[in-house]
C-alpha cells in the first residue's frame, strides 16, 4: 500500500474517530450538541465538509452526529406522518424513475433531516436554551456581515474550497455598486430571510427589553445590508407578528419595538429605494423573472418530475433558462415530486397559519415559519437557510405539544397528537 493510500486511510479512521466522539460528547451534554449546530448553521459555509461517498457539507454532518447522539421515543404528530409519508412518496418515485437521486437526497439530508433534528432537540434542550443559542449566534452573524458591509471583505469566502459549491457560493454580489452582505451563507438571501427567521427567537428568548432592542437592531441593520427584499419583507412580518401574537412579550418590550420600528422605516425605505434605483434593470429583472417562472406551472405533473422542458418555448420564453436556477422554493418542489406531494407541504403551512391564531399557542418556531410562507414562493431553499428553515418546522410542531409552547419558562416538551402543527415547505432577490 503506498504513503498516499495509507494516508487516506488515516484520514478517513481520523474522520471516523471524530464523528464517534462528537456522538458521546453530543449524548452526554446535549446543550453542547445544540451550541454547536448553531455554530455551525451560523459560521460555516456550505462547501466545508468531507468527501463520504458523496459530500455532506459541515451543517448536514453535525446534524446527523445530533440525532444519532439525542434520539429519544416520543409519539408521532400529524405532521410527522405527513413528513413521512412526502420522504415514503419521495423514495417510491425514486425507485420508478419519476425522481432523480439529486432531489431524493436533497429532500432527505437537507429537509427531512433537519426536520427530524428539530424534534428532537424540544425533548433534550430546554426551549429557553434554544432560542437564547440562536437568537446569540444571529446577532453575532449580524455584526460580522456589518463588518463584511463596511469593509467590502468577506472572511468566509477566504476558507478552504472543501466541496464542489465553493464555486457556486463563493463569489461576492453587488446591487447598486455596494457590496451585499452574505455571511457563512454564501448568499446575500440566505443570510436575509435566516436573519429574519431568527428575529422570532429574540423577541421569544427571556431577556430585557433593552436586550431584546440591541439585538434587533443589529439583526436589522444586518438584513438591510444585505439588499434583499424577501429578507427586509420577512423580517417585518416576523416583528409584527411577534408583538401581535407572543402573549409573554412585555408591554414595554412591544411598545419599544413598534417605536424602533417606526424610526427604522423612515431610515431604511429611502436608503432600500435609492440602492434599488440605482441598481437599476438588475433589480427589475430579478422580480419578472420571478412572474416569469409561473409559465412553467403547465409542466407540472401530479407525480413525479416534469418531463424535460429545456427546449420548450412558451409565451415566447424559451424555460430552459430556468433549468439552472428556481427561485421559487413551492414550484421547484412540484417540479420534482409532483403536485400532490407539494400540497402536502402547502396543507401543513396552512395549518401552521391556523395554529398561530389560535389564542396563547403561537410560539416563535411557528411564527417566525408563517412569516417566511412569502419567501418559500420567491426563493429556493439555498445554502443552510433551507435546513433552518426545515429545523424550525419540526421545531414548531414539538412546542405545539409542549407545556409551555412559549418557551420562557424553560419546560422540556411533552409530545401528544394534535392535528394543528406546522411544517415548511438561483437565487436572485
């Protein structure tokens, strides 16, 4: 055997070794086992990891060292058998030839996957502990894409190009000449709507008011900067719906969002409308392109992906040019699995919507999910934003079933059936 394959080998028990002791280290302290998903979520990029047959970036590997660490029993929720019954339908029509292996594992590792995380973690790690870790790690992505802003550099696109997305991701964007902030998320949307989807878990996290303001303020000023309509449109429905909807929030805490609130508006709209002026035909066309995506609804199938459609011409828009790229999270599902399989996930959205409403059960994982609903139909689920998205689904649904969905008091969740729960469901904005 020569120095190169004894080399691998010694990589690859190394590697080996690891992942076993992050499973005992995660069984042990599960707090630790969470703190480091969110590091992770929050500071890696997607094209870090390691080469097991196929890649698994950093985020998918830490996820499944956390369920093989934390699995517990608990009883199943509606929403799971829905979940599962869309990974069982997945894997048939994989089995038949009507899906392709690239979106039969996407749909496992990066969806159902996290989902499953998210479940778990509600019966091991307190729910306090879950939106103080992320609502920390936010606000700490938010000043370092402040910093990225202010100094046209990006830390994350000088690590090592471990994965073959680093030339997807890597590269800087601009709008109107400024630098838009992406963060570990090789993105500047990823990093918007993941801002946007974290405001819920501050404004949820048990701290002062003058705590919850700093950390939204950063948070905001950080999603500004990264030029993104779809991430400045959520997190404005986050916020609202959060003062509306979390019965725990101060009085006084929801009183100094809405005047922050006011006072960013007559800031940020005229900055936003300047940089987008500026930007021009860029900006423009990225929003028709996104009506333009809807003349590929007529290749849609009950099951299984469309037929190939990159020579076809309609309306005079040859949708090949979409073959690389879906900004339409919704749609790119139907166009893989099918019509019915993505009504499955547009029913339990439905249900998520329902479930906010009803008196003293929304939590921040559903609202800060229902806030999101606008960005599933304008921005496909890139980077490690979709599996947070997909976390904070089975999130939700195990505080629907928790004592204290709320989470301020700390409870662990407690799981039973309830038919109200909530799961989630290129890149241009």
């Amino acid at each position: 055997m020569g120095d190169s394959a004894l080399g691998v080998a010694g990589l690859a028990l190394l590697g080996v070794l690891a992942f076993a002791s992050a499973i005992l280290l995660f069984r042990v302290v599960p707090r630790a086992a969470f703190v480091v998903w969110c590091l992770v979520l929050f500071f890696v990029p997607v094209w870090i990891g390691a080469q097991v047959g196929s890649f698994f970036a950093a985020i998918s590997m830490v996820t499944l060292a956390g369920i093989a660490a934390n699995v517990t029993r608990m009883r199943f929720a509606l929403p799971d058998l829905a979940i599962a019954g869309f990974a069982g339908l997945g894997a048939i029509l994989f089995a038949v030839g009507q899906v392709s292996l690239s979106a039969i594992v996407t749909a496992v590792v990066e969806w159902v996957v996290p989902y499953v995380w998210g479940r778990i973690v509600a019966s091991r790690v307190s729910s306090g502990f879950v939106f103080k870790a992320i609502a920390v790690c936010a606000t700490f992505a938010a000043v370092l894409a402040l910093l990225e802003f202010a100094t046209g550099r990006n830390l994350f696109v000088q690590l090592p190009a471990l994965g073959p997305s680093y030339s997807v991701w890597a590269p800087l964007q601009y709008r109107g000449g400024l630098l838009r902030a992406e963060g570990a998320f090789g993105h500047s949307i990823a990093l918007g709507a993941s801002l946007a989807l974290s405001t819920a878990f501050v404004l949820a996290a048990a701290w002062r008011t003058r705590t919850h303001i700093l950390m939204l303020v950063i948070i905001g000023a950080a999603t500004v900067v990264t030029f993104s309509r779809i991430g400045l449109i959520t997190e404005v429905i986050t916020i609202a719906l959060c003062v509306v909807l979390l019965h725990r929030l101060r009085t006084s805490t929801r009183i100094a969002v809405l005047i922050i609130a006011v006072v960013a508006a007559l800031v940020v709209v005229p900055l936003i409308s300047d940089v987008f002026l500026d930007a021009g035909a860029e900006a423009g066309g990225s929003a028709d392109y996104r009506v333009d995506l809807l003349q590929l609804l007529p290749q849609l199938k009950p099951f299984g992906s469309s037929d190939d459609w990159s020579s076809v011409t309609a309306n005079g828009t040859y949708l090949g040019s979409f073959a690389a790229t879906i900004d339409n999270a919704l749609l790119l599902i139907a166009l893989r699995f099918g019509i019915v399989p993505a009504l499955v996930l547009v029913l339990l959205l439905g249900a998520g919507i329902v479930s906010i409403l009803i008196p003293h059960r929304a939590t921040a994982a559903s609202i800060g999910l229902v806030a999101q609903i606008p960005a599933l139909f304008s921005v496909a689920l890139i980077t490690q934003y979709g599996m947070f998205l997909w976390f904070v689904g089975g999130l939700a649904v195990s505080l629907i079933h928790s004592r204290d969905p709320s989470g301020e008091q700390g409870g662990v969740s407690r799981f039973r059936v309830h038919p109200l729960a909530l799961a989630p469901g290129s890149p241009r904005s």
